[in-house]
C-alpha cells in the first residue's frame, strides 16, 4: 500500500522544463491606468478583441445621495467614458457584473440599465454583496469587444 502512494506521489510531481509561458504577452494595459482614490487596480486591460473594465461605484457624494437608479447611472457613465477611451461605444459591452449590498435594488438597476442602453443591452449577473467602497450601494464591471 505505501509502495503505490509512493507511485502516485512521484506520477503527480511536477517535470521540469526550459519552457518559460507568458500568461501576460497578449494583454494590453493602459499608460492611462493610474490608481485612484476608488482602486490600487488598473481600470481596463485588453487581451485580444476583449475589453475588461475593473468594478466601478459611483463617488461618495452620489454614494451618499442613497438614491440606486442615480448611482447606477453614474457608474454606466464611468464606464462608458472608460471604453470610449478605449474605442468601445456603449453598444460594444457585451457582459456586466453587479454587485449590490441589497437585492430590493434590482428594481431601479433594471430602471437605470433601460434609461441608459437603447436597445441592446449587455448581458447581466447580480451578486449581493454585504457591503461596498464608499458606502455605496452599487459597482458594475463590465466586458466590452472592439469591433
């Protein structure tokens, strides 16, 4: 019995070798991507025709207006100029997380999401969370792909 642990063990090791991969050789980050006050992470990063913008939240003065719909704008707007920076229009995000510290806000998400996207709108996952930067109430990250 201990001889075929033994066995298994050795098979699982890992093997040597002079191959280095890059994982990072195909992403593209901004110069433009300086922390803020809102993250010590980069904002976008591109790796081929994909866009990934990081979870955005509304300031801490809209934070503090309590109002949902208000500060979901105002991050779609974040984003928005992000990507545009970036050559994305809104109708090129293809996919965004939500984050919200309560689900009865889905409702003026779902408001805020018809006023801002005409037409097509980028697929959505809602995730509750217990708590946000800035006592907000709302972040949103966001896939985009250049056309």
């Amino acid at each position: 019995m201990a001889e075929s642990r033994t066995q298994a063990r050795n098979a699982v090791e890992p093997v040597e070798t002079n191959e280095q991969t890059n994982i990072n050789s195909s992403v593209t980050r901004y110069e433009g991507d300086q922390p803020t006050e809102h993250s010590v992470y980069g904002t976008r990063q591109q790796d081929s025709q994909l866009v990934f913008f990081d979870g955005q939240f509304p300031d801490a003065e809209t934070a503090r207006s309590g109002d949902v719909q208000e500060q979901t704008l105002a991050v779609l707007d974040q984003i928005c100029a992000m990507a545009a920076e970036s050559g994305l229009e809104p109708r090129d995000l293809l996919r965004t997380t939500v984050y919200l510290t309560e689900m009865d806000h889905l409702p003026a998400v779902k408001q805020a999401y018809a006023a801002f996207f005409d037409g097509q709108r980028p697929s959505r996952t809602v995730v509750g969370v217990a708590h946000l930067p800035n006592d907000a109430a709302v972040q949103i990250e966001a896939t985009g792909v250049k056309r």
